[in-house]
C-alpha cells in the first residue's frame, strides 16, 4: 500500500509499509487516539465524567478532520495540535472543556511520535529479521564456497561467500537487536503538562502518566521528558546504525555484481534504459540511495536536542521532519535489501575461478576456508538464540 501522498520519488525511495506508517493520516490517527485515552483515563481517576470521556471518543474519529487543514490552521499556533483540539472541542459539545484537560500540545504530539515510532518498527523489524534469514540461509548453503577476499579494494588471501554472508548476519542481528530495545523501553509516553509539573492533578500526576502509558502501550517515563530529547536520540541512532548496516550489505552486493567481478547478480534483468539487458543489482542500488539520506538525518536530530529550560523555542519543531523521513528512508531501505538477498544470483563457479586467478598471481595458496567454517557456524548459532 502507498503513502496517500506519493510522489515521484517515492517507488525508489519510499519502499515498504513504513512510509504508510508514519503519513499524515498515521499522525492524525495517533494524536486523536492519545486525546481519547487521556480522557479516559482522567474518567477512571474521577477527574472528569466517564459521560465526557465516551462522548470524547466518539469524537475523537480520523474521518471527523482532515489533516492537510489542521496543517495549515497550525501556522497560527506552531504546531497542529491547537487546531486538532479545538475542532475536537466543537465536535464533543458539552463534553468540551474535557478535552486536552491539564495536557500541552508537545504532550499530545511527542506521545502521537512515539506511537507512530512503535507502529513505523513493527514492518521495519520484520524486513529486518528477513534479510537475516536471507543472510544466515546463504552463510548455510555456501559455508565453504571459497573466493578472494577483498581489503581496501584490493585482492587479499582467501576466504569464504558463507563467511561474508555469516558478517551481514551478524550486523542485521545487532542492528535488530538495538531496535528491539529502543521500541520496548525507550518509546515512553509524555505527560507533564505546560510546565512538566503535573501541577493540574496534585498527587494524582503519576498515576495518570502511570495509566496513560498502560493503554497505550508505551513505556512509563520518570519525568516528562520535554527537553530532554535522548529518547529520541538513542531512535535516530538506532536507525541510523540499522540504515548503515543495510548500506554496507547492499555496497557489497553491487561491488560483487560488476561485470570484472560478476560473483553475484540480481535476478532479472534492468536498471538501466542504455543497457536493459544486463542483471543490474536494483534493489541493491535502491537500498544504498535510500540509506544514504540517514547520517544527515541523525545529524539533524542530534543537533535538535538543545532544547532551552522546560519547552525549547523551535528545536522541538525541528525533529518533526527529520524523524519522520528517517524512518522512511531506513524502512525504505530495509525493504529494497531484502528483495536484493530474496533474489541474489550467487556464482560459486566464477568466485573460484576469480580465487584461482588471484593465488596463481601471487603464489599464494588457498588454505584459508577451514577455519572460516567454523565461524559462520558461531554466527548462525547466535542467530538461532536472537529472539
């Protein structure tokens, strides 16, 4: 499925569900899900009626607002939360000075990223987790396909396709693994209101924050974390590590599938209007033109965090944008490298015929893929114990 607002681009550079995941109407969605869940929550605490908080989530719909006018009503507030509550407001009726109660628009859209944060991981860790199979299937079947090794772009001694295979799988698994981590602990729930004092609910704050995390599935934080942004700092560089082990992968797959060296290739082929004959690595190259854009995105998120006193003055702004397309071009990236591993051509007779070529030149001999074996054997048991 593609993002409603697809662009020219977006076939290359937006592959995979999770552009879908973090478009407009996926923001939408979750702000008006953390204003439904917040009245709910603040019913069961007896701060409001239990009669407002359903009439608020009756409200509280997708189809009742649209996304591209809360974007331009947001010009006049800084941000599309006040127009949100404000159409929200209108449409609950006598239900309306419920809603939004003791919270700040940064409470309602960090929680909203967080959630579209958590949703956008799901298909990216699953495209992950395939081309670790892929990886760990050809580290298996070529465990012992000798070929040259290759340092600083130059011919060195021999080693193995299965322990080239068996290094992408372990940076797949790390780069999962990290992931994994930022999305179950580190993806918190914000609440603290204009100040980050919770001063609205009295000793009641934690509790709210405390169930609010619950129904929404987000963690618990200590503290509202307003303008303390390495939440979002540890996701960028979870990403931009995910996005980098993608592009090293996806390097080495259109370094093999040139013509001099014609050890691997895609599956069909195209690529090219000069030259459709030829098995150019598409999904390998569409993978590096996606992952290329994240270092400048984490850079861009990281240089954001110097957020002033208990609300910055436009640091906040500025992640909105880099986030969302970090997680585009990673996602996109991630789902363009697995197609590349599903329909890699492996030609085990040219890596030998190249490894001949290479020791005859050097008088070296091809002693070395026995004890490559054994450590792809300890990257394929690692991956077998990765949840």
């Amino acid at each position: 499925m593609k993002p409603s607002s697809a662009t020219l681009f977006d076939g290359v550079l937006a592959r995979g569900e999770v552009a879908t995941a973090v478009g407009d109407d996926a923001w939408l969605t979750a702000m008006l899900q953390v204003e439904a869940t917040l009245a709910q929550v603040q019913a069961f605490s007896g701060l409001i009626p239990q009669a407002d908080a359903d009439a608020i989530a009756g409200c509280a719909r997708p189809e009742h607002f649209d996304a591209a006018d809360l974007g331009v009503r947001a010009a006049a507030s800084g941000n599309p939360v006040v127009p949100l509550v404000e159409r929200l407001r209108a449409l609950a009726g006598p239900a309306g000075p419920s809603v939004h109660l003791g919270a700040t628009s940064q409470d309602i859209l960090d929680t909203a990223g967080m959630l579209v944060a958590a949703q956008a991981l799901r298909p990216l860790l699953g495209d992950l987790a395939a081309c670790a199979d892929q990886a760990a299937r050809l580290a298996r079947e070529h465990r012992d396909t000798r070929m040259i090794g290759r340092a600083l772009l130059r011919q060195a001694g021999p080693t193995t396709f299965g322990l080239k295979a068996a290094g992408w799988l372990t940076g797949l698994d790390a780069a999962r693994r990290r992931l994994e981590q930022v999305r179950r602990e580190r993806l918190a729930v914000q609440f603290g209101g204009a100040a980050g004092t919770l001063a609205p609910f009295g000793d009641d704050g934690p509790d709210v924050v405390e169930s609010l995390a619950t129904l929404l599935g987000l963690a618990e934080p200590v503290l509202p974390w307003h303008t303390e942004r390495t939440r979002v700092a540890e996701l960028a560089g979870a990403l931009g590590g995910a996005a980098g082990t993608v592009a090293k992968i996806a390097r080495d797959l259109t370094l093999m599938a040139q013509d001099e060296v014609d050890e691997a290739s895609g599956a069909a082929p195209g690529g090219s209007s000069a030259t459709p004959h030829e098995r150019t690595p598409v999904a390998a190259v569409c993978a590096l033109g996606s992952a290329a854009s994240a270092p400048g995105l984490v850079a861009s998120l990281l240089a954001a965090m110097a957020h002033e006193h208990e609300r910055a003055a436009g640091a906040w702004h500025a992640e909105w944008r880099p986030l969302r397309e970090l997680l585009v071009c990673t996602g996109s990236a991630a789902s363009w490298l697995r197609v590349a591993l599903e329909r890699l051509l492996v030609h085990p007779d040219v890596m030998r015929a190249n490894l001949a070529r290479a020791t005859a030149a050097s008088g070296a001999a091809d002693e070395s893929a026995d004890a490559a074996g054994v450590l792809v054997d300890r990257a394929l048991q690692a991956h077998a114990k990765s949840p």
